[in-house]
C-alpha cells in the first residue's frame, strides 16, 4: 500500500516545541555525553598549549603558573575537568550496558541519575581542588 503525499503531510507534526518536549534521563545522559566529548576535543588545544608552555622553559612554566592566580583560568580548568568526569562516568555506564546490562527501562534510568549525581560529587571535589 502506497501512502499518498497528503496522508503522509497529515502524519507530520507541523511544529515541534522543543521546551515542552520531555526527554527521559536516559537520554539526557547521552546527549550530555555527546557534548562533553565535543567539549573535550576543544580542550585538547588548550591543554596541549598548557604542556608545551610548561616544557619550554623555567620561565613559560612561571608564567603558566601565575595565570592559574586568575579566576577565568580557573573556571576553565574546572569545566574542563568536570567534562572529562562526566565522560568518563557515563563513558563506564556506556561500557556497562554495552555488555547487557542496565539495559531495562527501569536500570537504565537508574544508572543515570546515579551518574549524574556522581558527577555533581566529582565537580564540587574538582572545584574545591581548583580554587
């Protein structure tokens, strides 16, 4: 049976309100794992730039420690590593359900809000490591 051009512009929503749509943790898990991945690609550079400033000499290394005394570096630093943890986390809950398990409705979300939380933990702990 063959769908008529009409039949299928009445099956397509006409305006999706994406603030109103509610994705379940599962999935905010996994998008959130996307960014911070992307997030991490572009902190490649600035933490390459950071390594090579330090292995350059005596002097570049001073200087590189001095800009850490600015709150932007900082915030950097942390937002950096709270990417790498929340990647890792969700990275090992990946793993984990890659292998069957967690894979259930009910585990699934669970493993989720647990990763969230322990990312929270491990961003307040960097946090405080930072400053």
């Amino acid at each position: 049976m063959e769908l008529s051009e009409q039949n299928v512009k009445k099956q397509r929503p006409v305006h999706l309100d994406l603030p109103k749509i509610r994705f379940p943790a599962t999935a905010i898990a996994s998008i959130l794992h996307r960014i911070s991945g992307v997030i991490m690609l572009f902190a490649m550079g600035i933490l390459l730039w950071m390594l090579n400033s330090s292995l350059t000499s005596a002097e570049s290394f001073s200087d590189l420690k001095s800009c850490f005394d600015n709150p932007i570096a900082k915030f950097v630093i942390w937002g950096i590593l709270t990417a790498l943890s929340y990647h890792l986390i969700v990275g090992i809950r990946h793993l984990i359900m890659d292998s069957g398990r967690w894979e259930e409705l009910q585990s699934g979300l669970l493993s989720a809000k647990i990763s969230f939380v322990l990312t929270i933990a491990v961003s307040i702990f960097v946090g405080m490591w930072v400053w």
